[in-house]
C-alpha cells in the first residue's frame, strides 16, 4: 500500500517536472510521517524513502529513536511549530528545522546543537499570504532574519518554507507559491553570507504539488498521498 502510494506519487513529481521544464533530480520528496507508526516509516523505508517530516516533538523522538537502527540511513526533519522549551530536543535528534521564524529560536538550536553532529539544517519559515494567525515571517522581514540566522555557527541556512492557505485551485495556489519563489529568488540575489546554501524552498504538499513544482519547489512534504489518511 505504502510502497505503491510512494511509486505514484513519485510519477506524479516526475509527471509535474516534465510538464515545468524542470529535472525530476532537483525536487525531492520528503514523507510527512506525523501520526503514522514507526512501522509505516519502516515500510516506506523499506519501499525507497529516506527523508521523513515530524510537526510535533515529542511524537518525533520518540520515533526517531524507536528507528534507531535506521538513524544512519534516514533523514528527519521538523516541519512543526518549535516552541523555545524545545528547541533542545530538536537540535539533539532532528537533521533539518523547516520552521525557523524568530531569532530566538534559531540562536538556541544553534547553541544547543551537539558538537558531534554536523550544523542543523535550516529553513526560514515565511507567511506568504499574510494569515494573522499563522506561523512564519513576514515577507518584508524575511531578508534580514536570513541574514542574522546565517551567522549563527552551528546552523546551516538552507532556504524558504511556506505553507499557504489550502486550495485545490490550480491557479491560485501556483500564485502563492510564486510569490514565496519570488522572496527566495530576492535573498538567494542579496548574497547573505554567513553560514548559509541558499538552496531549498520547502512548498506543496499532496493536494498543491504539482503547483509547487511548477512554481520552483524543491522539497515537497507529502503525507497523506504516501501514508493514507491521518489517524488523528
Ligand atoms: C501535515 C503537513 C504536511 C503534509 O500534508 P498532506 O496534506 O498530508 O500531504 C506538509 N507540511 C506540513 C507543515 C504539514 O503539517
């Protein structure tokens, strides 16, 4: 089941990046796993995929280390709200952070980030669409948190990440992810500096993805296209 919604999925990604002109080796595909059991990631494991996303992180740990004798193969990335209480727990276990938008938050992952793991793989959150009560950065402050996080010595700044407001419309949902394409674009020019490989826009999910890729994702989060739908 899995195994066969991950194969679908992936033709779907290859589909959309032969229809934008793009190469199908620049997008990868990252399987949201929050909800689902450490045998779902066993089995999608098992079925090719390496790079998992976690919103919570108390669910995520625990996982991860229940999975530790994938640890070395897998990726695992925090794609969730980070809360200041913990930032240690994610810097400890965690390769990547999607959703960075305070300088608070990065300068603790960065100080409490193990010396024998390599930086944290980093990205800004940014709010496109400008929703009040979502997480992520302003566009217009986006440059100068950029900016400060890539200073920070145990964090690698990676890119953007957004999530905009869910729509099935093609049009309107290639728009929004436009116009985080267009901030991405802004910074990678502005040659920030620091710690930073500009090189990730973290956009689309199972009902968008075609639109990310046409619009210049280069990491799509997946979860219910691969695992089914959430338990919770
Ligand atoms: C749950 C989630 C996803 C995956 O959404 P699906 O619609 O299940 O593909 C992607 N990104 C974030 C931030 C999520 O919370």
């Amino acid at each position: 089941m899995i195994s066969h919604n991950l194969q679908r999925v992936i033709a779907q990604i290859d589909a959309a990046c032969a229809s934008s002109g793009r190469s199908a080796t620049d997008v990868a595909l990252l399987a949201v796993s929050k909800t689902q059991g450490p045998l779902a990631v066993r089995e999608a494991f098992a079925a090719g995929q390496g790079a998992f996303g976690e919103n919570y992180v108390q669910e995520g740990v625990e996982k991860i280390l229940s999975l530790a004798d994938l640890r070395a193969q897998v990726q695992w990335h925090m794609i969730g709200p980070v809360q200041s209480n913990k930032t240690r727990q994610v810097a400890e276990h965690f390769d990547w952070v999607h959703t960075v938008d305070r300088f608070k938050i990065a300068q603790r992952l960065s100080e409490q980030r193990p010396s024998h793991l390599p930086p944290l793989q980093v990205c800004i959150q940014v709010n496109v669409d400008g929703g009040i009560n979502k997480s992520g950065v302003a566009p217009q402050d986006a440059l100068t948190l950029a900016r400060e996080v890539a200073a920070l010595q145990r964090i690698t700044l990676r890119g953007l990440m957004s999530i905009p407001e869910g729509t099935i419309d093609f049009i309107a949902a290639y728009a929004r992810h436009s116009s985080a394409k267009a901030l991405f674009d802004h910074i990678k020019m502005a040659q920030i500096g620091g710690h930073a490989q500009w090189d990730t826009l973290s956009m689309g999910m199972s009902a968008d993805l075609d639109a990310a890729v046409a619009a210049g994702s280069t990491v799509l989060r997946v979860g219910t296209a691969i695992f089914g739908a959430r338990v919770r």
